[in-house]
C-alpha cells in the first residue's frame, strides 16, 4: 500500500517542516512506497489529497487538526484512508484516536453546511477562543501561551447571541447563547476533554448548550472547561442528537476541526458518513525517537 504524506510547514510554528527528512528516512527504512509533498495553506493541501481520493493509500495529514480536517475534505467517498501524524500546536483530533487500540478506526464523520467534521463543532465563546488563538500564532506567540492570550482577547470581544438549537425533535431557544459545542471526538482546546461520553466510532454527537453566563461567569466557566466539570455547571444542557441545527438571529463565528467560519444558520448532519483512519503507531514511534 502507497503512503502519501502531505506536510503543512506552518504547523506548529514551522517545526513540522523539519520532520520531512526523518519521514524520507523512515519509509526509505522500511521499504515503504510513499510520497511526500509540503503545503502552506488549506487550498493546496486539498489539490493534493483529492489526487488520491480513488487509490487504495493512506494519505497521511502530517500538522494540526486543521491539515486534518482538509485531507478528510478531500477524501471521503473514495478509496483511499486517512493517516494521522500529529504535529500541530493541539492534536485534539489524535487525541481522541489514540485512545482507540485498533491500527485502522472507521469514524464516523459530521457534516456542518457543506464542510465535513471529524472531531469538534463549536460557535459561541469557544470558537471565538479558537479564532483568536488563530491570531496567536500568526503573531509567533510562544505556544504555552497561544491558548491562554486566546481566552482573553475573545473574554473582552464576546458577545452572547439569540439561538434556536434543534437536535433531533427537541428544540432549545436562549436570547442570550454563551457556546454551542456539538461533538464527535472528546477533545478541543489543547487537550480540554470537552465530550467524555464521545465516541468518534458511533453515529450522532454529543451537544452541549451553556446560556446567559455573564462575562464574570466565563472565566469560572471555562477552568471548569478545562478541570473536566464543566457538565456541573448550573444551566448546562447536554443531550445527543443525529441531526442539528443551530440558528442565530446574526452570523456568529464558528469553529469546525479549528478551521474558523462565519454564517447565521448551521445545519449538521452527524451521521453524514464514515472514514477509516490510520493510526500508525510504527511510524509515529520512530519518528519520536528521533
């Protein structure tokens, strides 16, 4: 089997740009057939990855969870797999997946708008966090702080909304929305276990809807975010859906596999495909040992 790497050298502060030769190394080791290719920016990744969507190969994400969610964009409905080499400032998405033993995990895959998810939907507070952690790294911020500069530049510019949250038949409507999060993987944030319960290997995703929290509450809010108990907070709805609407009375920012869009009405299908993904464990240890 054909393995296509596909490197994103902006990753984690071009750092994943210096893993190319122990890549070449490690395949020409074990007497793989592979390619390796290198993109800066989410269009060309998906030019690369949709060569291979009708061959039988592993096409290997190497960066964050954003060169991730790009490749499966490019290849669901095909023939090939999606590989995994985690070398972004988050990995939540691997996260999750290293958690399952199999070397091969069929997942199942969201579908927001027109965009397909593998791991995390948010709007509100979170995605605005992860729009300005975004800005972060544009700026060269040390990652240990990139997450922390992020809570506060979004804690001063938040804003909650008017929402109308359709999950399956039930309805949730809250003039005042802090955060949506609909999720198929258990991670976000760098690390934050935000859906324990969650199961990328099932359909539907677990939701969860804070109201009305004020801007004194938040910082309360998200230590609890990232303690793990968060699901004790007072107002909290979490429930489990297949199909999910969210409806806003403006567009809002969300955030998809921490790529950043804007709209006022997402439509998401949580049982919109299945993708097979490889968690190489082979090659990942060798390359740490590096």
């Amino acid at each position: 089997m054909k393995h296509v790497f596909i490197v994103n050298v902006n990753s984690n502060a071009g750092k994943t740009a210096e893993r190319i030769e122990e890549i070449h190394g490690i395949c020409r080791a074990l007497e793989v057939d592979y390619e390796i290719f290198t993109t800066d920016q989410r269009a060309s990744t998906i030019d690369i990855a949709k060569r291979f969507k009708d061959e039988f190969c592993v096409v290997y994400a190497v960066g964050g969870d954003g060169t991730i969610n790009a490749v499966l964009n490019s290849i669901i409905g095909g023939k090939a797999l999606l590989g995994i080499v985690p070398f972004g400032s988050g990995n939540d998405t691997y996260r999750t997946l290293k958690e399952y033993d199999k070397l091969v995990t069929e997942c199942n895959v969201l579908k927001v708008n027109d965009m397909y998810c593998l791991n995390i939907f948010s709007t509100g507070i979170d995605a605005e966090i992860c729009e300005a952690a975004d800005k972060m790294k544009k700026l060269k911020v040390p990652r240990s702080q990139i997450y922390n500069l992020g809570i506060a530049y979004a804690f001063f510019k938040h804003k909650n909304e008017p929402m109308l949250v359709e999950a399956d038949n039930d309805k949730y409507y809250d003039p005042s929305m802090t955060m949506v999060t609909v999720c198929n993987g258990k991670f976000y944030g760098h690390g934050f276990e935000i859906a324990p319960s969650a199961d990328m290997r099932t359909p539907g995703a677990v939701v969860y809807m804070v109201a009305g929290l004020k801007k004194y509450q938040m910082p309360v809010f998200l230590k609890k975010v990232i303690n793990g108990t968060h699901e004790e907070t007072d107002g909290l709805v979490k429930t489990t859906a297949k199909t999910i609407t969210i409806t806003s009375e403006n567009p809002v920012t969300a955030n998809v596999d921490g790529e950043i869009i804007y709209s006022d009405q997402f439509k998401i299908d949580a049982n919109a495909g299945k993708i097979k993904v490889v968690k190489n464990n082979r090659v990942l240890n060798l390359i740490r040992k590096k």
